[in-house]
C-alpha cells in the first residue's frame, strides 16, 4: 500500500512518520533503518527538506511512505502517471491552520500549501484520506480547537472529502516515549 504524507511545510509530516515507526517499533518489534537513524541530528526539532520514502512489511503487507518537503515536490511526484498512491495521510498542525504564522520559511513558499496538496489529492482521484491534527500540545484552547476543527472540515468538503477520520495528536511526543 502507498501512503501519501502530505501538509504544510512545518506542520510535522516526517515527525508523524518517524512517530508511527517508533510506535511499530515498541509494540511489534518492527525496525528498520529508518527508527533508528532519524532525527539523530537534533532530536528537539528538525524539518526535512529532502524528499524519501520508507517501506515496511507489517503482518504481511507491504507499506510504502513517501514524505515530501514542499508542494513542488508533490507536484513532482504526481507528473508521474504510475504515482499514484492508495491514500493519503493529511497532517495539519494545530497552532496554525491552514496557512498559519510565518517562520523561516516565506510565507510564499507556504501560502495555501495545505490546499493545493489537497486539489492535487481530489484530481489525482485519491479517495483514501486521514487527517491527523498534529501539535495539539502548543494549543491549549478547547475552543479554538473546535473552531480549527469547523475550518477543517469545510476545507476537506470543499474538495470533495466528507466523513474523513481526524485524529488528533503531537507525534513528537510520541517519539520520546
């Protein structure tokens, strides 16, 4: 199975991955050179500007993620006809939305990141989407929250994705543990 990692820039793709790997790791005894090289350089904070895949056999499947750094690279991997993954998992992080504040990176090069990788999503025909709200440690209000969520589910809707799980977390976190 192909699974897109896609969102803003910053919002926490690779994280989430290396979270997902780790918790496989622990649980199932699955490692790969992936949980046990990543993040080694600063392990508080990292941001991968280099595009990879990770492929892992779990309970006899094959799971193949691809992690990009900018909607350049996404757009990139789409020109491709045979790229066509079987789902995507959206990560947006809490504290900033859609767009969110500006940081080292130009907020050109971020602005509506989020919403193109999602058209790309909906005309490449990817039906399979999951949303994970990463970060939900650096926002403690619950109703800001609720509105983030409101947002959230418009944007989904607005390009075709209705009754998408959302699930809610702060993958570095998870990665500690």
């Amino acid at each position: 199975m192909n699974i897109l990692v896609c969102g803003n820039i910053d919002h926490g793709k690779t994280w989430t991955i290396y979270a997902l790997m780790k918790t496989l790791e622990r649980r199932f005894g699955i490692k790969n050179e992936y949980t046990e090289n990543a993040m080694t350089e600063d392990p508080d904070y990292m941001i991968n500007e280099h595009p990879f895949h990770l492929l892992f056999d779990f309970e006899g499947r094959k799971y193949h993620f691809f992690d990009f750094f900018n909607i350049k690279d996404y757009e990139i991997y789409f020109a491709d006809p045979e790229n066509i993954p079987d789902a995507a998992l959206f990560v947006i992080a809490a504290n900033e939305g859609f767009i969110g504040p500006g940081n080292a990176f130009s907020d050109r090069q971020r602005l509506g990141q989020g919403e193109r990788t999602l058209k790309l999503l909906r005309q490449k025909g990817i039906e399979k989407l999951v949303v994970y709200v990463n970060k939900v440690d650096l926002e403690d209000d619950e109703e800001l929250l609720e509105l983030f969520e409101f947002d959230l589910v418009d944007k989904l809707e607005e390009y075709g994705y209705s009754d998408v799980p959302i699930i809610y977390g702060a993958s570095k976190y998870a990665c500690h543990f």
